[in-house]
C-alpha cells in the first residue's frame, strides 16, 4: 500500500503534463500564419475604405432626389459584407474540403443561370445589359458565381492530370472549351469586363501548372482575336473601344464616363479635395458607387489615396502568391493562384478603365465598390485562399497515366506538389535518394566493420 500512492501520483503528473502538451500544441494550430494575417488585414481594411466610400458616392445623390436618409447604400453594403464575411469565416476553416465535391454541380448551376439572364420576366436588363436575375434590391448577377466556379473547375481538372498543359488538343477539350463557352456567353449579355477576368485568371493558373510558352501564346492569339471580332461585330463593344482611343471626341455619348472620371481625379491632385467633398458624384459622375468608385476616391483623397489603396491589393497579391508556393499540393496551389488572380486582375482592370488605360469594362473594384454579387463571391473566394494558407491541400485523385508520362508529370512539379506528400513522407524520401545522407558514411561504417 505504501508504494501505489506515489504510483498513482506520478500517473496523475504524467497525464497532467500530457494536457498541458495537447493544450499548447492546440493553441498552436490555432495560430495564423502570416499570410492569413496579411490576407485578413487587407481585406478587412478594404471593406472598411469602400463603406466609407460607398457612403461618400451615394448619399448626396440620394438625398438631392429625395431618396431618404442617403445610407441606404452603406446599409445594403454592410449586410452584404457581413453575409460575405461569414462565408469566407466558413471556408477559411475546411473551404478545401467542401468544396471539391461540389464543384461539377456549382459549375452546371452558373452557365444555368448565365443562360437564365435571357430569360424575360426573369432576367433584368440594365443600361442595354441582361447581367442580372431577380427583382428590386434583391439581384443576383450569376456571371460572379461563374468565375469562381470556373477556378475551381480548371484547379480540379489540371491537379488531376497535370500532363495535360503540355499537349493543347487535351488541354482543349474539357478546359478550353468550357471556359470559352463560359466567356461567349458571358460575352451575350455584353459583359466585356467578366469575360477578361475570366481569361486573364486561367491564363494565370495555365502558367503556375507550368504550359510551355509556345502554347500560351497560341492560346491567347486566339483569345484575342476573338476579342476583336466581336468587337468589330458589335456595334455596343465598338463604341466602347472607339471612347477608349479617343474619349474626348465622344464626350457627350459614348466617352462620357470616360471623360467625368478623368475630371475627377484630376480635380483631386495629390491630396484631394477632401472626404465627402467630391462635385463629380452629384449628377455628374455615373455609376458613382460601383464601377467608377475610384475616380470619387482619386478626386476626395488624391493620388496618396489612391496609392494606399492599391497597397492592400499588393498586399493580396503578395500573400497570395506566397500561399501558392507553400501550398502542399498542385490542387490547393492552383485554387490560390486563381483566386489571387481573380482579385488582382479584376482591380487593375476597374483602376486601369478609370484611369483610361483600358476600355470601359463595367467590372466593380473588389471589396470597396457596391454589389452583392461580386462582394460575397469574392469573400468566399478569399476564405479559400485563407483556407489554402493554414495548409489544407484537399483530394484530388491523379488519373493513372503511362509510367513515362507519370515520371515526366512528376519531374514538372515541385517538391511541395508531387501528389498530396506530407512533410513525413518528404522525409522518408529524402533518406531512401540519400538526400540527407553524408558523403561517404556507410564506406566509413565499412571499414571500421
């Protein structure tokens, strides 16, 4: 009896440590890396500059028509945000996971309601464009659901052949051939913007699965000139180029915008003029609270303003890529270079439009213009992207290929990539190729046998 009692106590010590190791192993999973502390800070700081902003481009307006209190935009803005910003809390834990099974169906439901924007009485049309399904405040654009469905289509279908960048007829037929049909009938609605964002981010995701160049530039000759057929065929899209080369000479029709815009940010200066004190947004400036949102921010804040905001979207982009590169599997990559591609080519081509580098495309700035659509599809697909950072890899099962292919397949990825390794097994592999094996050891072992 006089020896169980120090037994039971060293057994009490030992599980009394073990809980204060699961403890502090546990508050360390629960710790953020640096990239979903980047990502969060941006996005966060994002939608707090484009509440302040919307506010600042809607309420005068609102309240010169007898619209009410003028913040009915912020409230509309902020419910969004939160319904967007509790979606992107959810797939930022397991978003990986959830979503690589539903990704067939997501894909079939958007061309389903891209092709419904054509129905009448169900498709709304605005300023000559068939965007939108639903009624009143409540309108859904399915082009926004589109693009992001489209990411993660083109991450499943490369992660599970990778081989398949290297030969255009394979790459065609199922990638291709979805995504161009996805852009033309984007393209009918006329969205000119989407349909770009869509190109330029699988373009993006093409490069980090590795497609040769020679390949590449095939593929973007004929994206472009597609572009310019239909440009020439439309009569909406022509105009739209013609205001681009020359806004000026069209000022009093289809270089409006163009020119209001270009107003406002050279009103603004370095400095700006002041929060709330833009003129441009009073009847003058269209689209004030959506698509030309930046030429209110240049006008009120001037070029510092506008720097500071291009800063956070350098941050994205930054962290974006940095989660990429650590991704563990070609899967999980290919998701984070799509969606930082998605954010950071949708925001040059709002501020490239605005600045008149680029036709007028109508696509809003992420995270700061007014919309429901783009606003909460881009928050889930930055809770994706945070998913990826805290090292989800999700499952994509490889399709068996020959023994020469598979090798070549596996040569073209990097380390972190070759299937779903975990660091064990990088290990175990290390030591069977002698990669952490020194020079000489086992000759030495030997010889002293």
């Amino acid at each position: 009896m006089p020896k169980a009692a120090p037994r039971r106590t060293r057994r009490k010590e030992a599980s009394r440590r073990s809980r204060g190791r699961g403890a502090g192993s546990a508050g360390a999973a629960r710790g953020q890396s640096l990239e979903q502390r980047l990502l969060l800070t941006a996005t966060l700081c994002l939608l707090a500059f484009g509440a302040v902003m919307v506010y600042s481009a809607s309420s005068a307006t609102t309240l010169l028509q007898g619209g009410g209190t003028g913040s009915g935009d912020l409230i509309r803005f902020v419910i969004y945000g939160a319904l967007g910003l509790l979606v992107m809390r959810v797939l930022a834990r397991d978003g990986i996971a959830r979503v690589h099974s539903i990704t067939a169906p997501l894909l079939v439901t958007s061309f389903v309601l891209v092709l419904a924007v054509h129905v009448p009485h169900l498709g709304v049309s605005v300023n000559g464009a068939r965007r939108w399904i639903g009624s009143g405040p409540l309108q859904f654009q399915p082009s926004e659901l589109l693009k992001l469905a489209l990411v993660l289509y083109a991450a499943t279908l490369v992660a599970r052949r990778p081989a398949r960048v290297h030969d255009l007829r394979e790459l065609a037929r199922p990638l291709l051939i979805v995504v161009g049909a996805a852009c033309l009938l984007v393209f009918s609605q006329p969205d000119l913007g989407t349909a770009m964002v869509i190109a330029f981010t699988v373009g993006a995701m093409l490069v980090a699965a590795g497609i040769p160049p020679r390949r590449l530039a095939t593929i973007v000759g004929i994206v472009l000139g597609v572009v310019l057929l239909y440009a020439l065929a439309r009569p909406y899209a022509r105009a739209r180029l013609t205001s681009f080369l020359d806004p000026w000479a069209h000022a009093s029709s289809s270089g409006f915008q163009a020119v209001q815009g270009q107003i406002a940010i050279g009103s603004g200066g370095m400095f700006g003029v002041g929060p709330g004190e833009s003129v441009q947004k009073i009847f003058y400036l269209p689209e004030a609270p959506t698509d030309f949102i930046l030429a209110v921010i240049a006008e009120e804040l001037g070029v510092v303003g506008v720097f500071g905001l291009l800063f956070l979207y350098g941050l994205i982009a930054y962290a974006g890529l940095r989660t990429a590169q650590k991704a563990r599997s070609l899967y999980s990559a290919l998701i984070a270079v799509g969606v930082t591609a998605l954010i950071v080519s949708q925001a040059l081509l709002n501020v490239f439009a605005v600045l008149g580098l680029a036709p007028l495309t109508g696509v809003p700035l992420p995270f700061v213009s007014y919309g429901s659509s783009s606003m909460i599809v881009m928050l889930a697909g930055m809770g994706l992207l945070m998913n990826v950072a805290s090292g989800a890899t999700g499952h994509v099962r490889s399709v068996p290929t020959s023994r020469r292919s598979a090798a070549d397949a596996r040569s073209r990825e990097s380390g972190r990539w070759d299937g779903e390794r975990s660091p064990e097994k990088d290990r175990d592999r290390r030591g069977r190729d002698g990669g952490s094996r020194r020079a000489g050891a086992r000759g030495r072992a030997s010889a002293a046998g």
